[in-house]
C-alpha cells in the first residue's frame, strides 16, 4: 500500500509555534525528515516514528537535496507515513516546492501543511507591525542569500514606501543597505536585528539603515531577520518598555509557567 508524505512547517523557534495539524502528523508519523533550525524538542511529538536530520549544519556534511527527495519517493512507495519537517513555512524558501513537484511526479500523495514563517513571525516577536493603517498597508519579503537574487528587486524598489523584511541577509547586509541608500531609501529609515525570534534567546537591535550595515550587533548564532521601514518605530512602543533594560521583568508575572516563553519580549539593544 502507497504510504503518505505530509510537507509541515515547524513555525519559529520553540515547540509552541506549531499548529494543530502539524501536531497531529507528527503524532501519527512513521519517519520524520527534518532541518536544520527545526526545534529538536518536536520531536518528542513524533514518539512512535523514526527520525532523520538531513539539514545543513555549519562545517558538515549535508545530504544533497535530491537525495532527500528520492527519500521522499521511496519510502512514500514502503507505504510509510512520512513528516518532511521544516522550519517556519515549508513554501517559504524552504525547497517546499521542490519536494512536491517531485512527490507529484513520482505519483506520490502528499500535502501541504502551512506554518508560520518567520518572514511574518520575526517582525512580530519584535513589536513590529509589518502592515500600520498610518504608514503602509504593504510588506515585501526577500531572500538575501545572494545578490543575483536579490538585487534587481531591492534596485527596483521605489524608496519608503512598504516595510522589507529580510530573510538569510545578515551577512549581506552592507550589500542590501549601499543599495537601498543607492536607490533612495532614508539613512534614517528606522532598521531592525530580530535574531532567534520566538525562543527564549530573542534578541532584538533597533537603529536605522545607515548605521544597520556597521553595527557590531551579534546574532550569537541564531537564524536573523531584518526589517527595514517606517513602522519598525513602532517597536518601541508595542514592546515592553521593561525589556530594554530589566532582566527580573522580561517574563510578565500573571502568565502561566507553561506559556512564559510566548510572552517574553526580546533582550533588546537600541542604536546609541
Ligand atoms: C532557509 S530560510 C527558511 C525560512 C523558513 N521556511 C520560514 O518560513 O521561516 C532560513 C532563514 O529564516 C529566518 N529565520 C528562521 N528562523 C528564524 C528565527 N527564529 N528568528 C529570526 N529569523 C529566522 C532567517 O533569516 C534564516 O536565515
């Protein structure tokens, strides 16, 4: 009997971000697939079923990404139930699309169970609204991966009018900012670091587009996004003024043990 391929997305950081229906694929999964940058306690959702990491990770070996789609195929064919797990959305530059165009061409049943990206989770971990009635009613996200990509959209861009929100740039941040100034953006357009958005390590820089490119910030490890426009100022307003500086303060005192990490505003930094 053909077994089953669901394509799930993990949502950020911590275990809580998941929705119910990745939860229940989890539950009934024979073989887990997943990433890197996948939380690792979700796995202990996925009790009865074998789990494999074929994610990239920093000086490692990675599986190839054909071969883990001929792992899709074949165990799909053993007639196994099979969670192709990923961090944030799996269609958000997550290969998501690869997998199913070859899951479809192998004649094998599968489905897309959306997640929440980053792309919209990040921003508003941070306090950022991405849409504000007063500014822009747009976002524009973008991969800043590599300059190929990237660069005709970022070049074309017409200045100060919608909120960017950056995936995979922080290394390319000097590249996207020369030509964001290049093309007429503000020096001053306010800019934001949000790094391991959703965990309990969020950390959060708020400064503007000139200075973003020579911050000394220090992610410390964890996956990035920027966000540059008008309304990441707003982020000093809808985050908690106690999670600038008091440590005691950042976990709100009438919330739950169980949910402390949801509610717990970033470890922020602000431009000096
Ligand atoms: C390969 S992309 C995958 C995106 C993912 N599919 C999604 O929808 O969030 C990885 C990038 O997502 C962003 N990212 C993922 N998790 C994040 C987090 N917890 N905090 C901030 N950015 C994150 C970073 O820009 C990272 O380099």
């Amino acid at each position: 009997m053909m077994g089953f391929v669901s394509l799930v997305g993990a949502g950020p950081g911590v275990k809580d971000h998941l929705t119910v229906r990745a939860y229940d694929r989890l539950q009934r999964a024979d073989l887990v697939l997943y990433d890197a940058l996948v939380d690792e306690s979700l796995l202990e959702i996925a009790q009865g079923a074998q789990r494999f990491f074929v994610g990239k990770r920093a000086g490692r070996h990675s599986i190839g990404q054909s071969t883990i789609e001929g792992l899709l195929v074949r165990y799909a064919k053993e007639g196994k139930r099979v969670v192709r797990l990923k961090a944030g959305d799996p269609f958000v530059l997550g290969r998501g699309g690869e997998e199913a165009l070859t899951l479809a061409a192998a004649g094998v049943p599968y489905e897309i169970v959306p997640g929440l990206s980053s792309a919209l989770a990040a921003p508003a971990f941070a306090g950022i609204p991405v849409t504000h009635r007063r500014s822009t009613s747009s976002f524009v996200m973008l991969s800043g991966h590599a300059p190929s990509a990237y660069g005709p959209l970022v070049d074309a861009l017409p200045p100060n009018v919608t909120t960017l929100v950056i995936l995979m740039g922080f290394k390319r941040r000097d590249d996207i900012v020369r030509r964001l100034l290049g093309g007429g953006w503000r020096g001053s357009t306010p800019a934001a670091i949000v790094a391991g958005a959703g965990t309990p390590e969020q950390t959060l820089w708020l400064g503007d587009l000139a200075s973003l490119s020579t911050t000394d910030f220090d992610p410390r490890g964890a996956p990035v996004t920027l966000v540059v426009g008008d309304n990441v100022d707003l982020a000093h307003h809808i985050q908690p003024p106690a999670a600038v500086d008091d440590e005691d303060s950042l976990v709100r005192n009438d919330a739950p043990a169980s949910s402390q990490a949801l509610v717990r505003p970033s470890k922020m930094r602000t431009q000096s």
